[in-house]
C-alpha cells in the first residue's frame, strides 16, 4: 500500500531536513509568494496563525488542477521571533539585523511557529507552539563579525539557532526544532491525527542498517 502525498508549502531547506528526519520526504514542494508584512497592532500568534493558514491555501489552490497531486495533504509553516509584542521580521539589511541582535543581547524572547495542515478532504488543522530562547550578552567584536558572516540573511530575528548564532544561545524552554523551523514533535502528532503514515518508511532505516 503506498502511502498518501504530502505537498511542502515551502521551500526552506530547514524544514525539507526536518520532515527527513522522522522519515518524511515531500512529494512536491510549492512555496507560497504572500504579503508577510504585520498587520497594525496585530499579536506575534495572531501573524503565525495567519500567515501559516495564507501559505497552506495558496499551496492548496496551487494543486488544485493536478493530477499527480491529488489527494494530497498541504503542510505549512510560518515561525516568527518575538520581544514581547514586537515582532523581529527577517533583516533586510545590516542596520536591521544590527537591532534585531542588540535587542535580543542578554534578553529572553519567544519563538513562535504555526504548522497547518489541509486533509485531502480540506479540513483545515492548526497548531501554535512557543518556545523560549535566552541569548547571552553579544559583545560588539562578536556583533560585528557576526554581521560581517552575512548569517542573519533571511532569518527571522536575525539568527539561526544551528550556525553560528547558536554560541550566543544560553538557555531555551521547550522545542529546539521549533526554534531551527518546524516543531517535530508537534507536526508529527498533528499528522498521526489525520491518517498520514508518519512512520512509513522507518522500517527502510533498518534495511539500510543491515546493509
């Protein structure tokens, strides 16, 4: 029996590595191009929760019309950094990502993701996981040759969790995954509940053990 098709909403090669890592590989991944920007006022779990639905439709609709992909699940993500109500988006340039590091120097902030998933008969699941992170102080010789390694590109607050960043990390409570880009733990369960076979292909980990 094969099992049923998952479409990646992303093309972050973070969360590609991920899914790897409990035995999911995507069957097709669709990137969903939509606005990011907060809206006024609006809370850090109010953007994920939105914004993780958003990608999931655009995908949805993307595949909508193909037939290799019918019947596919649509999993989604979208993970925010977060001072309090302050969102830290993704640097746009030096002088961003220079604030977004002094501002999380010797501080504790919050790392949010929210995983969606459309069933193939288009039930629409959600799941919001925080996780704190408390960074060290960053002295201005590390800030700066941080800056210069160009690292912060792309990265929500700035840093990723597994490069270089991580050394400035002194302590987080709860998911460590959720902090590099996709809650494990979390995204499996929510997969279990809807029938996807999570744990099809452990079996060919065996095989290649006794190879």
């Amino acid at each position: 029996m094969e099992r049923p098709q998952l479409v990646l909403a992303s093309s972050s090669p973070r969360r590609v590595t991920l899914l790897a890592q409990v035995g999911v590989t995507p069957d097709a991944l669709r990137p969903a191009s939509i606005d990011e920007t907060p809206k006024r006022g609006e809370m850090p779990r109010a953007l994920v929760s939105r914004l993780a639905r958003a990608k999931a439709e655009v995908a949805r609709n993307q595949i909508a019309n193909d037939r290799d992909l019918a019947g596919a699940y649509v999993l989604a993500a979208d993970t925010v950094v977060a001072m309090g109500r302050k969102v830290l988006m993704k640097p746009a340039h030096i002088e961003e990502a220079m604030a977004s590091l002094q501002l999380l120097s010797g501080r504790t902030h919050k790392v949010q993701t929210c995983v969606c998933l459309i069933t193939p008969d288009d039930r629409v699941r959600t799941k919001i996981v925080d996780t704190r992170v408390r960074f060290r102080y960053i002295n201005k010789a590390e800030l700066e040759s941080y800056i210069a390694s160009r690292e912060w590109r792309g990265k929500a607050g700035g840093y990723a969790i597994q490069r270089l960043a991580g050394c400035f990390v002194q302590r987080i409570i709860g998911s460590y995954t959720n902090v590099v880009g996709l809650p494990l733990t979390e995204v499996v369960a929510l997969l279990n509940s809807e029938k996807f076979p999570i744990q099809y292909n452990w079996l060919k980990y065996a095989e290649v053990d006794r190879d």
